[in-house]
C-alpha cells in the first residue's frame, strides 16, 4: 500500500517536471519570435537609412544607449498611463 503510495507520488512528479520542461520550451520559443519581431520592426528601418554618419552613430555605443533610454523612458510611460 505504501508503496503504491510513493509510486503514485513519484510517477506524479515526473508526470509534472515534463509538463514544466513543455511550458519552458513553449515559452522560450514565444521569447524568441518576439526577439525576432523586434529586430524587423527596430533594426531594419535603421539598416534602411541613407546616411552613412547616421547609421554609424545609432549604432555605436552611445547610440545603443540612447536607443535603449528613449524605449524604457517610452515602456514607462506607457505603463504609467495605463494605472
């Protein structure tokens, strides 16, 4: 009786760790899909200005920085207006 007891548990746990190993997996893929929409939808308009200069700096350094400032300033505000 115990046994099946502890059985029963421990086929449970598997049961659930591969359940959670399909969540992660599900999971990851929906990150990565948006990780891609988020490079066609910012980095290609980029790619596709026509000054040299321009395109140099947005991707140097302090470019990146300003880029990533001026979107969590913007996710900020848009969280802000949302409460």
């Amino acid at each position: 009786m115990i046994k099946s007891i502890i059985l029963l548990i421990k086929f449970g746990f598997i049961g659930f760790f591969n359940e959670l190993r399909l969540l992660f997996k599900s999971l990851s893929e929906m990150m990565t899909s948006g990780f891609d929409n988020l490079n066609y939808h910012i980095f290609q308009p980029i790619r596709l200005l026509r000054f040299q200069d321009i395109r140099d700096f947005i991707f140097s350094t302090e470019g990146i920085i300003v880029m990533i400032i001026s979107f969590l300033v913007i996710i900020f505000l848009i969280s802000r207006k949302k409460q």
